[in-house]
C-alpha cells in the first residue's frame, strides 16, 4: 500500500510495495484509490487486505477529518471482485471462507472509522465495489455511474456484514431486488433506492465533489465523529458503541476548544476554523 502526501512519499509495509491500494494527503481530506484501472479496479484479494491499514493510516492521522474512497480513472469505483482468481482464492469452503473473512474485515474497517468516509463514485460500482461504498457514510456519483450485485449470476454467498449496510441504506425489499435480481442500475435509480447522496453531471463531478469533501472536513471533527457513532448505535449496526460511550463522546464536544470557537465564531459572523481538540 502506497502513501503519498504533499510533504512526501512513503511505502507502508504491511503489503510490501502494494501499488493497487495508494493513501494521498491533502490538507483535511485522506484519500484511497483503488488503482487497478486496466481491469476496472477490480479488487483482488491482497488489495482487499490492504484497505484497513490504508483506513487506519487516515483515521489515526490527526490532520485528516474526513476520508474519501474512489477510483483511478473514469471508468469505474470499483467493478467488483477480481473473478480471474477466484479459481484459485475462493475454489471451495475454506478458501472461501478466509476470503470472505478479509473481504468483512475491509468493510468492517471502513465502517468503523471514527472519521466520515466518502465514496466518490465514477462509473462502474459493482459486486464487492457497491457493498465497499454502501460501507461508507456517503456516496457520490458521477452521472453515468452503474450500479449493481451480480452474485446470483456468479452463485456465491455475499458477505453478511456488507448485506447488513445496504439492507440498512435502501431496506429490506430494495436489497432483497438486488440480489434477487442481480439488475443493473443507472445513478438516477440508484439514488431513488436511497443509496446515493448526491449525483453530480460528468463534466463537474471533480469539482463538484471536492466541495462536498471539503464541507464535511470543514466541521468540527469531534462533533462529526460523535453523529456518525450515535447514528450507526441508532440503526442497530454491529460493533456500534454503547450509551455510556456516547455520551461520553457527545460532553466531550462540550469540553471543546472547538465548542468555544464555534460560538466565538456565530457571535463574531464569521466562519469557524476548527482544530479537532
């Protein structure tokens, strides 16, 4: 897993020069890129073992607010499992039952992250890539996104935790059509299922979506880290935190320096910079 910022350039070891899975810096906002753009970045199975130490790297970085995952290229986010492998890391029980374990973990670790997690979204999002953004607290499309889950056509089992967020994103019968009917969606439907955020026309999504980045890394942190925890506990979501931590969570925005300068800041009529402390 590469990590690149605008200071320097680094190699993380736990995927010795992984060149598919890159971490970039800039200012607040962390990105992942899925960088397999000859196959559609397509996600093997070291590439899925690579994301939550690429997480981890971001969440555990005090500068970054907010964490973006999206895709090289134009063509896809991320159009599913790499299948030409499977012959080999997924060919019966065991093999897939240890594939399916990093494939949760991936998704366990992006659903986890303290910080807001973004997928921005151009073209393909199949398979694994749409449960990776329905792991996410937000998506964004380009207009010509694709969206869909062709398990039933392959016959294999989707992963339980990743069934568990789209179910909770777009309900049971709206998940139930997915999978049932492995159908693929345009990124108008796809937002009528309650998928999407926001869509964004081709020609303007780059910029249309760094300015949402930027909205969200722009909050103060520890307020934004609390609504995602207290909401995922609200909807029931596995590894969610009890009350008591939340609340300890939500007086601790209270105790702020950045409670403080967002007061300073409406009384003043001028927008708040926030520090995260």
């Amino acid at each position: 897993m590469q990590t690149t910022d605008t200071k320097d350039s680094t190699v993380m070891t736990d995927i010795q020069n992984h060149n598919k899975i890159l971490v970039e810096r800039s200012g607040p906002i962390g990105r992942i890129v899925i960088n397999n753009e000859a196959k559609r970045n397509a996600m093997s199975l070291d590439m899925w073992q690579a994301i939550p130490a690429a997480v981890k790297s971001l969440d555990d970085d005090f500068d970054i607010h907010v964490i973006v995952i999206t895709g090289a290229g134009s063509k896809a986010f991320v159009s599913g499992a790499d299948i030409g492998e499977f012959d080999t890391v997924r060919k019966d029980t065991a093999s897939a039952t240890r594939y399916d374990d990093i494939n949760s973990d991936c998704y366990r670790a992006v659903r986890n992250a303290n910080k807001p997690t973004i997928a921005l979204i151009k073209g393909f999002c199949m398979g694994g890539g749409f449960g990776l953004a329905a792991a996410c607290d937000l998506r964004l499309s380009n207009a010509n996104g694709k969206f869909g889950i062709p398990a039933g056509k392959l016959g294999v089992g989707y992963p339980t935790n990743a069934i568990a967020d789209i179910v909770n994103l777009v309900g049971s019968a709206n998940a139930k059509e997915l999978y049932l009917t492995a159908r693929v969606y345009g990124a108008q439907d796809a937002q009528k299922l309650g998928f999407l955020n926001a869509i964004f026309d081709d020609e303007t999504f780059d910029e249309a979506a760094e300015d949402y980045c930027k909205t969200v890394a722009t909050l103060a942190p520890m307020s934004a880290q609390y609504h995602k925890a207290a909401i995922n506990s609200a909807i029931g979501q596995s590894d969610s935190l009890s009350m008591n931590e939340l609340k300890s969570m939500a007086n601790a925005c209270f105790d702020s320096q950045d409670y403080a300068e967002g007061r300073n800041a409406f009384a003043e009529k001028r927008k708040p910079v926030f520090i995260g402390k």
